[in-house]
C-alpha cells in the first residue's frame, strides 16, 4: 500500500534515486563539454598561450607562457577526466573553481569600464560557462558531508547555476543591438535579411534569460538557447575554422594571429555544451497533486 506513493515521490523529486547513477542523464552535454575542454587546452598547449580574448591574462604577468602551458595541461586532464565514472567526480570538484577564477578574469575590465557593453557580453559568455560547470559540480561531485563548498552542490547548486545561466543572457543578446554591423558580418552570407537575423537571435538571448529568471517556460527556454549557441558553432565557426585550416593549415598551427577561428570554435563548443548540460537539469512540470 505505501509502494506507490514512494514510487511517485521519487519521479516527482528532483533528486536522484538513492543508489542510481546520475552521468546518464547528463548526457550528451557532458561529454560535449569535455570535448570542449581538451579543444581548448591543445590549442594552449600549441601556441603556448591563453585563449585569446575569453582568457584575458595580462601580458605582464609573471610566468605568463609557463601558466598557458599549464592551464592547457590542466584543460586536458580535466576533460579526459569528465568522460570516465572513476575520475568523473575529481574532475568536477577541480572545473568548478577553475571556471570561478575564469570567469573573475573579467572583473578588472568590469571596474574600469562597467559602461562598455562589451564587457559585460565578455562577462556574460564566461558565467554562461561557469553556469554548465557549476550544474556538473552539483551533480557530480559527491562530496563529503560537512564539505566546505556543500552549498554549491546538490538541488540548491543546480537552482544557483540555472539562475547564473539566466542572468548571463541578456547582455549576450543586447550585444547583438550595440554591436549591429559586427553581429551581421558573423551571420552566414547565404541567410537572405542577415541584419534581421542578428536582431532576431539577439532578441531570442534575451527572451532565454528572463525566462528562465522568472520562471517562465524555463525549460523550453534554456533548450532554446542551448540550441541557438549550437547553432552558432556549427554554422559561423566551425566552416570558418575548417575553410581556414584547408587555406593554410601551417599559418594556422604557425601563427597566433591564425588561431582566432579555431579558439572561438571550442569556446562557442564549450558555451553550447554548459548550455546543454543547464537545459538537461531544468525539471518537467509536475502534474499537480501528484503526490495523491
């Protein structure tokens, strides 16, 4: 008499089952994001060097190169260790406070110009992927009871993460509005009304975000975004990078100069995947009185 009241608190529950493993259901954006991360760290480990604009480290800073080489390193390891179960929960409990101190990279530039809309599109891509690691953190990480960062993991952790992802659309798509002219020379020139097309996704980010803000059709929001930025790899980035390579694949893998289509590739991959992993956590509906 009381298994089926158990059985329907467990499907209504956003919790895990006791027992039952979580990494299937955050598949595919696991493993999308992983494949990001290894992208970005072999491009480190080739050019020596951080991600360009989305990892804005000073060049003075002391030991610059031998850090690039080292994040990159680090990059790998922690994406190869996001596709295997036995390393799985290391891997996550390292990701989220590296993506933490990357996305604090952008807080000098925040200080010295908060009126440059740039910036904050800059800050809203690196907390849109700090969002995607913080929701694998909550999931994955297993921590100890009495662990200092339990406030980040779990249900409460994943409600923390989908809010960050929310809050970090809106200047990503009203940079679509200040920087018109360069939105539209990134929109493919085959698509007829490219300028519209740059104020329809740009509105479209917008309309995400407070969706999933004010909880309003969040979960068809956050798919929606997750398959706009999909959309953006694989129609802006990935041909450029691929015509870019055939062209000339020594003045690519030679010269930093060449690298920007390749980075903002796994950048715009790796974005794409945390916008993936947020979708696959916002919960259903539930049925009302289900518990009865």
């Amino acid at each position: 008499m009381t298994s089926r009241p158990q059985a329907v608190l467990q499907i209504a529950s956003a919790e895990p089952i006791a027992g039952q493993k979580t990494e299937s259901i955050q598949q595919p954006g696991l493993t999308f994001f992983a494949i990001g991360l290894i992208g970005l760290g072999v491009l480190a480990l080739l050019f020596g060097d951080f991600a360009m604009v989305w990892q804005p480290v000073a060049l003075w800073f002391p030991g610059r190169t031998a850090l690039a080489y080292v994040t990159g390193a680090l990059e790998v390891c922690v994406g190869c260790g996001l596709l295997f179960s036995a390393t799985r929960s290391w891997a996550v409990r390292i990701l989220f406070p590296g993506l933490v101190l990357w996305a604090l990279l952008k807080v000098p530039a925040l200080v010295v110009a908060p009126q440059t809309e740039g910036v904050w599109l800059g800050l809203g891509e690196l907390t849109l992927l700090l969002s995607g690691g913080w929701t694998l953190f909550a999931r994955l990480a297993e921590l100890p009871a009495g662990s200092l960062f339990g406030f980040a993991a779990g249900e409460r952790g994943v409600r923390a993460a989908r809010m960050l992802f929310g809050a970090s659309l809106p200047p990503i798509g009203l940079s679509h509005f200040v920087y018109l002219q360069a939105t539209v020379q990134l929109v493919p020139p085959w698509l007829p009304f490219r300028a519209g097309w740059a104020r329809l996704t740009g509105a479209g980010q917008i309309a995400s975000g407070l969706g999933v803000l004010f909880n309003v059709l969040p979960r068809v929001a956050a798919w929606a975004e997750a398959a706009q930025i999909s959309l953006y790899t694989l129609l802006i980035w990935l041909p450029v990078s691929v015509a870019t390579s055939y062209m000339n694949l020594q003045a690519v893998f030679g010269q930093s100069g060449k690298r920007l289509p390749l980075t903002a590739l796994f950048i715009s991959w790796t974005i794409a995947a945390a916008a993936w992993v947020v979708a696959q956590n916002v919960p259903r509906r539930r049925l009302a009185n289900a518990e009865k």
